[in-house]
C-alpha cells in the first residue's frame, strides 16, 4: 500500500496532537505539584501575561520575588521534561 502525500500529512498532524496533548497534561500535573503561590504566581505572569510589578501588587510581593518563583516554576517544568525524555531514551 502507498500513502499518498495527504495521508502522510494528516499523520503527522495527528501525531502533532498527540505530543500537545501530552505535553499540556505534564505541564497540568506539574503545575498542580508546586506550591500554590509559586503556581499563582507563575500562571499570572506567563499565561495572563501580568509584569513582575502587576504581579506583585496582586501577591502582596516585590516584583523580585515574584521572578524568583516564576523561575523556580521554569526549573521544575524543565526538570520534568528532563525526567520524561530520560524515560523515553530508555
């Protein structure tokens, strides 16, 4: 059987999918693990797009802190999707 061009297209559309899915259901459960105000503080900023000061006025912190629990939220995305690819080299 040979595929043709579109088949071979929608595949990898699929397949595209189902790596977003996959990787918006690591970042959900990873998400849910942090500590509240290090996720609060981090889906404020990086989904809804507040700066470090709007942030901070809403947290009741300094623009600083904010960014150190933003970043420590970066750190524990990364190091889950370290664990993840290890798991998938294996």
């Amino acid at each position: 059987m040979e595929l043709d061009e579109n088949t071979a297209c929608e595949h990898s559309d699929i397949q595209r999918q189902l790596e977003h899915r996959e990787l918006v259901e690591i970042v959900s459960r990873v998400l849910t693990k942090m500590p509240v105000l290090r996720r609060k503080v981090f889906v404020s900023r990086r989904v809804h797009g507040l700066s470090s000061k709007e942030a901070a006025g809403e947290f009741g912190l300094t623009p600083g802190a904010v960014d150190m629990h933003v970043a420590r939220a970066v750190l524990d995305l990364h190091r889950a999707m370290e664990l993840i690819e290890k798991r998938a080299d294996v």
